[in-house]
C-alpha cells in the first residue's frame, strides 16, 4: 500500500472519489493536490486533506485559492509548472493523473521520472505518447497501475500470469453508451444534454461524449495496445450493455478470465492505492442473483464510426493518434457548447487527422506539434463549413 499521494485533477470525478478511498485509509496522507477553476471545492479539499502543495490551471484562480486558505501552511501554485511539481514530489509516493486530456501527458511522465507509482487515469497519456511513457516507464523504474476500469479489469486479469505469450486476446467491454441501437436518423439530432445521460457510470462531460460516440472505447483500444504491450489484432471489443463484467483475457487455452463488479470507479482507484494488496472497500459488493442477465453484442461501427477511425488511427500509430486524440479534444468542446452536430465530431476528427503531417516515430515535441496542428485544423475545418 502507498503511503503518500499526490492528486492531479482532485476536483474532478476520479480525484473526488480517489479522495473518499483515500479519507477511508487513515495511513495515506495527501502531497499534492491540483485542479482547473474549481477553487471553492479545492479550498474545501485543502482543509480536509491539508495538502503540501495545491496548484490551479491559472494565476487567478491561485490567488483566489490562496485568499481562502491564508490561515493553512499549504503552498498554492499555478499553471504547468506548479502542475509538473505535484507530480514529483519527493514526499509522494504514487500519483493519480486524473486530469482530463492532453494536459496530462507532460505532469505523467515527471512522475515516471521520479519513480513514482502511477494511479492511471489519464488515458491520452498512453494513446498520445505509448511508446515513450511506457520506455520511460522501463528506464525509471516506475510502476504503472490502471485506473481505467476495463484497463484495471485486465490488469487484474493478468495478475499471475508469468508469460505474455499465454494470452491470446484483450477484450474490453462497452457499454454502448446512452445511444446504443440508434439509428443514424436518430443521432443526427440528439443534444449534449441527450449524450450526457450515461446508463451506468457517472462521469465527467468530456468522457460520457467520448463514451456517446465510442471515441473512449477506441482510445482505450490503443491504450491496451500501450500498457500492455499487445499488437491492434489482439486487442478486441464488445458491447456488454449491464457494465457487470469489465473486462476479459482469452488465454491460448481457451480459458477466458473476468473481472466482474458493481459499476463504481472506487474498486479499481482503491486497488491502484492498496496493490498488491486487497482491502474491504465502500463498494457495493455485486449480487449475482439480482444483476439480471448479462449480455454481448458486436460494437455498431457504421454508425458509431469513431471506433473504427480509432482502430485506423491505431494500425497507423506516430502522430496519428495524439492528432486523432487533440482533435477529438477540440470537437468534443464544440459540441459541448451546442456549436456542432454529433456527427459534426466524427467528420471533423477524421478531416483533421488527414490534415496533420504523418511522422511514424514522433518525438515528444513532435507528439506535442501533432496536437497542436489537429485542434487548429478543427478549427478552421469548422469555420470553413460556416
């Protein structure tokens, strides 16, 4: 078990609920604590798990923080460079990266950096830059425990198995998020509001769109390609509407393995703080008898293309994928604020993707510029259908 984390994103859903699991263990204290605007709830935050350090996304919302807790002896800071210092600590032992996008990639592999046990749930940190973080990984002797509940469900798949080459197939349950059956008719005019009604998880904004879309189960896809070191032919998706079962591992033998539980984020964040040991948890145990049939279907990707834009983007690897992924970013925002049209995301990423200059083997710089390129692109793709 960790003795001292450091949150990045604590206002957010993940750090929200890894702050309940963490104020139900009285030996784990809090280094860091850092969020975007949200400084009342951070401030609430900071009197109850008296963090070293809290860091805000901007200068205003750090000063405003400071005013609120004057009388604390809690350092506030802002920006990347407060962000980067939360993530290496010397007193934190692990690191929750629960920050949303590509924001979280630089602060991730600080704490690589600094060997510390990485809480993963920032999942654009392994679709953008895989291959770097994980070699960064190996070189620091860091430790990567996903929080990402179908990722976590294969990690605990795979605990004891000595040999990757047992394993035949990753396969990652979906839920189909709140449109699952609809046809392309129906999309055309669903709302925000209609995508943000997720059936089983309650999340933030920009992941139940992604979840809507199935962007996230291909983000994910890629992610499982990354962690665990699995080519794109072994990495496979189905529809499990009840999300019951979390994820499965098909083994050369035949023999499947399942993670099954209640639908609460708490089980696999606990098992981040705890492994390789087990605890009792504040979650809901699943009733076997009253969780109702369990069902797999094949994923829809003719209407539902961003999984198959995902899968693409994945075969090709480089700057595909960071520039699918900023994109997708920008895209998402815009539909958010009623801007665009649900399918408006999926025809602007793919456009953007093409639009990017193909590197195959990126730099983090490189990686970065792909980024930056693809959100520009939506952009001016956008405003050129005006």
């Amino acid at each position: 078990m960790v003795k001292c984390v450091s949150i990045l994103g604590s206002t957010g859903s993940i750090g929200r609920q890894s702050l309940d699991i963490i104020s139900r263990l009285p030996e784990v204290k809090v280094a860091a604590l850092t969020a975007g605007t949200s400084v009342q709830r951070m401030a609430e935050q900071c009197r109850e798990f008296m963090p070293e350090l809290a860091v805000m996304a901007t200068e205003a919302a750090a000063k405003e923080l400071s005013a609120l807790v004057h009388d604390l002896p809690i350092r506030v800071e802002w920006g990347e460079k407060g962000l980067l210092e939360a993530a290496s600590l010397p007193k934190a032992d692990c690191v929750i990266t629960a920050v949303v996008g590509m924001v979280g990639l630089k602060p991730t592999l600080a704490a690589i950096r600094a060997g510390k046990r990485i809480g993963l749930a920032n999942k654009e940190t392994l679709v953008c830059a895989g291959e770097l973080v994980m070699a960064e990984t190996e070189k620091y002797h860091a430790e990567i425990i996903p929080v990402d509940s179908e990722h976590s469900a294969i990690f605990q798949c795979l605990m004891g198995c000595g040999d990757k080459k047992e394993v035949k197939r990753l396969i990652l349950t979906c839920s189909g998020g709140p449109f699952f059956g609809r046809s392309r008719e129906e999309l055309n005019t669903v709302t925000p509001a209609d995508a943000l009604k997720h059936p089983n998880w309650k999340m933030g904004a920009k992941i139940t769109v992604d979840c809507a879309t199935l962007m996230n189960k291909g983000l994910e896809v890629i992610e499982a390609m990354r962690l665990y070191r699995m080519p794109l032919e072994q990495v496979d998706v189905v529809i499990h509407r009840q999300s019951v079962v979390h994820s499965m591992v098909e083994f050369t033998d035949g023999a499947v393995m399942a993670q099954l539980g209640t639908p609460d984020m708490r089980l696999p964040i606990q098992l981040a703080l705890t492994y390789p040991q087990r605890i009792p948890s504040p979650v809901e145990p699943l009733d076997l008898l009253s969780c109702g049939p369990l069902t797999f279907t094949k994923p829809d990707l003719e209407n539902f293309p961003c999984l198959a834009l995902a899968y693409e983007c994945a075969k090709k690897g480089g700057t595909a994928c960071p520039a699918m992924n900023g994109a997708n970013e920008e895209a998402v925002a815009m539909f958010l604020r009623n801007e665009i049209g649900f399918y408006d995301i999926y025809r602007l990423v793919s456009q953007a993707v093409e639009t990017v200059p193909f590197l195959k083997d990126p730099t983090l710089e490189e990686i970065l510029e792909a980024d930056r390129q693809a959100r520009a692109a939506v952009n001016t793709i956008k405003r050129g259908n005006l």
